[in-house]
C-alpha cells in the first residue's frame, strides 16, 4: 500500500489507544511522533494529540511545525481531551498556512469514552481511507 501514516503524541495513553483502533483498522502500525521519519514521503498522515492546560504539547506543536508541504500529500487528525477540542483546530490551523490539505472531518473522542471508541475510531479511519482515495 501507499505509505499512510498514523502517529501521535500522548502523555496519558488515550490518545494512543485510540490511534491504535485506527491502525487496527487499516492494518496499520500507530506510532508516537519522532523526527525519525518526518522527512521521508508519505501520501497521508493521520495525525493525533490532545489539550493539556486548554493546548497541545510543544512536542506536537513542534513536530506539526517541521512536517513539509512536498512530503506529505493530506493530513486527517483525531483528539481525546475532556471537552476541549482546541488541538484540532490549532493543527488545522498550522497546516493550512503550510497549504498542505486537512480533511475537516476529524475524530474527536472524549477522555472517558476511549475504551468505548473501537467503531468509531474504525469508522472514522475507513471513512478517511474512502475519501483519500475518492479524491487520488
Ligand atoms: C495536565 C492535564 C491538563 C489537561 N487539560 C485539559 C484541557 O485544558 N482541556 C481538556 O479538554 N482536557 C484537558 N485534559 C484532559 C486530556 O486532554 C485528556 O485526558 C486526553 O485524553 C489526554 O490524552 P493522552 O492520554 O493521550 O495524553 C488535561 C489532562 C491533563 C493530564
């Protein structure tokens, strides 16, 4: 398969968990974010974080901010939190001033609801593979 990513940062596991529904789904390994591969290609990053104090870690921010418009063709983002889905928007908002294309459908899970989260995490990733493809 074309090489779709799906990394993460978590302090806690929740987000983790949920990242590993999506790699269940699309038979896919979930791994936490590192500069290891931030530089090679890959056709869609399905990318996840969640608030801490109302914003996402600098590590995230950090990562976010390196990743390149030629090297990744769209990105799809997911979030836990308890209520706040702030680290979406302010993803989103980090990639469309790099023109890199972010699907507005994002999966939000709340903190509580993580281990309930497999069908729709497993949705949510088919529904991302459909539209990558619909649109390639
Ligand atoms: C120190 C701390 C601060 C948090 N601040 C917020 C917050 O401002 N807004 C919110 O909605 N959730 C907040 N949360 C909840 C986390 O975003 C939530 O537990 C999330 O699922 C953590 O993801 P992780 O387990 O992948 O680290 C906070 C959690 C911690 C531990």
């Amino acid at each position: 398969m074309e090489d779709i990513r799906i990394r993460f940062y978590s302090k806690t596991g929740n987000t983790k968990k949920v990242a590993q529904y999506i790699g269940d789904a699309l038979n896919l390994e979930a791994l936490p974010i590192s500069d290891d591969d931030i530089s090679s290609p890959c056709v869609l990053l399905i990318l996840g974080g969640a608030p801490y104090a109302n914003i996402m870690s600098s590590k995230l921010r950090e990562y976010a901010n390196k990743i390149e418009s030629q090297n990744v063709e769209a990105i799809a983002l997911f979030t836990t939190s308890n209520w706040s889905r702030r680290t979406v928007r302010a993803l989103k908002k980090i990639f469309k001033e790099k023109n890199i294309k972010v699907y507005d459908k994002y999966l939000y899970v709340h903190m509580l609801r993580v281990n309930k989260a497999k069908n729709k995490s497993y949705k949510f990733a088919k529904d991302i593979l459909e539209k990558y493809k619909k649109s390639n």
